[in-house]
C-alpha cells in the first residue's frame, strides 16, 4: 500500500504561534526552555482541533436537544424507530467521522513535524496510559460516564412513552461522546513522540496530560441529563442533580489534589 510523500517543508510559524508557545512553556514551568517552530506549530494546530473538538461535542448536545423536541419531526410515542432517533443515530455517525478526520490532520501535522527535524531525542519514551490520563483521572472518567448513562437507563423504567424515548436520546447522545473520546486517547495513546531534544520530548509529554485531563472534563454527561428535566418523575431530577453535584466536586478535587502536568512529565523523563 503505497503512501502519498509528506511535504518536506512546513508552513513558516507565526510569531503569535512563538509568543503564545512561549507562554504555554511559563504556564508549565518551563522556565528555562525557548519556544521554538516545532513545538510553536504543535501547540498552534492542537488550539485549532480542541476548538473543532468543542465544536463536535456542541452539535452533538444540540442535535440531541433537538431530537428530544422532535425538531426532526413529530414524535410518535408508538412508533418503534421514530425519526428523531434516526436522524440522532445518523448524526452521531456523522461526528465520529468527523473526529476521526480530525485526528487523522493532528498526526498529518505531527508526520510532516518529524520530517523536518534534523535528528531526534535520544531513547524517546512512548507514555502508556498511567502516565498520559493516570489513574485518578481514568476512574473518574469511567465513573462519570457510567453514572451518566445508569441515569439514563434508569428513566427507561418510567411508564410514560415520552420520558422513555427521551432517556433513549439521551443514552444515544451520551454513546456518542463517550466513543469520541475513547477516539481521543487512543489517539493521544498511540501517535508517536516527535522531539528532537529533552526540551521538546518534555514539552510532548506535558500536551498528551493536558489532552488527557482535558479529555475527562464530562460536559456532554452534564449537559445531556437536563434534557429530561420537567417530563421525568421527581426522584429522577433529584438523582440527576446529586449526579452534577458530586461529579463536579470530584472534578474539582481532582484537579486541586493531583500533580500538574510538569510534574508528571518531569516524572514519566526520570524513569526513562
């Protein structure tokens, strides 16, 4: 299978790239290190696919919206597949893909970063998952999202045809965050080191932690819930708001308690 070639040159860097690399090197504690294009480049066109990244996980809340409000179509409580749901499932499909495409131009970008460099880090490390996500920010990201769907899954028990099929929406739209971020890190777990020094090979373990951390914030899982306010019985709001409670007081804690992601580089480099 034959791949096409990789530019051999990148686009210039952008002194605004430089300046902001900069500051993302003092945020971090890397006092000592210089901004320079590889890393100025990496973090520009990181900035660019979070933002497209929040873009997703919106339409994704507000399809579900939607399709909780049979915008798609009138919703019919006998109806075994009804159009809402259809046009949700589709629209999912249609945000996995373009995840992946997303995460397919992050490692293009990285490819043609390696490229240039005129030699590269020494013994360069591979992060496994304890040192990228740790596990602290791994069973909250499984906590939350399991809680998030039993939550759902519960108001499937509730007689009322319009609270079921809205639970359903709910379970679709959380289905597909979830599987959009187990597409993140994997991709965060699998895309190879690019560094051509210590500097740098630090500066890339810091970006997968960042990634890692901000990848287990679980917006979609707070937001989607809300969509059954009003039409759910009272013990199912009250369970709901409990689950956002705890959720974001373990969020909290979590960030407060665990070491930055300079400490954990600086960690993961001690032991190479």
């Amino acid at each position: 299978m034959t791949r096409e070639p990789l530019p051999d040159t990148d686009p210039p860097t952008r002194t605004a790239d430089l300046v902001m690399a900069g500051e993302w090197l003092a945020r971090h504690d890397q006092i000592g290190a210089h901004p320079t294009p590889l890393l100025a480049s990496r973090l520009a066109v990181r900035r660019r696919a979070r933002l497209a990244t929040y873009v997703i996980l919106a339409a994704l809340i507000i399809v579900s919206a939607l399709a909780a409000t049979s915008a798609f179509g009138g919703l019919q409580p006998y109806r075994p597949l009804p159009l809402p749901l259809l046009a949700l499932t589709v629209a999912v499909a249609g945000l996995l893909l373009a995840q992946s495409l997303l995460d397919r131009w992050v490692r293009r970008v990285d490819q043609r970063a390696g490229a240039t460099l005129s030699r590269r880090a020494a013994h360069p490390i591979q992060p496994g998952w304890r040192t990228v996500l740790g596990r602290p920010y791994a069973v909250f990201a499984v906590a939350t999202s399991a809680g998030a769907m039993v939550l759902a899954a519960s108001a499937l028990a509730v007689p009322e045809p319009t609270v079921r099929q809205l639970a359903v929406v709910v379970l679709i739209g959380l289905l597909g965050a979830t599987a959009i971020t187990a597409m993140q890190l994997r991709h965060l777990l699998r895309f190879p080191v690019v560094a051509e020094d210590e500097e740098s090979l630090t500066a890339d373990v810091i970006m997968r932690v960042e990634d890692a951390r901000e990848l287990t914030t679980p917006n979609v899982q707070w937001s989607l819930p809300v969509v059954l306010f009003g039409t759910a019985p009272g013990w199912w709001n009250a369970a709901a708001v409990a689950y956002i409670v705890l959720s974001l007081a373990a969020c909290v804690a979590l960030h407060a308690r665990t070491p930055s992601c300079a400490t954990v580089a600086r960690r993961a480099m001690s032991v190479r």
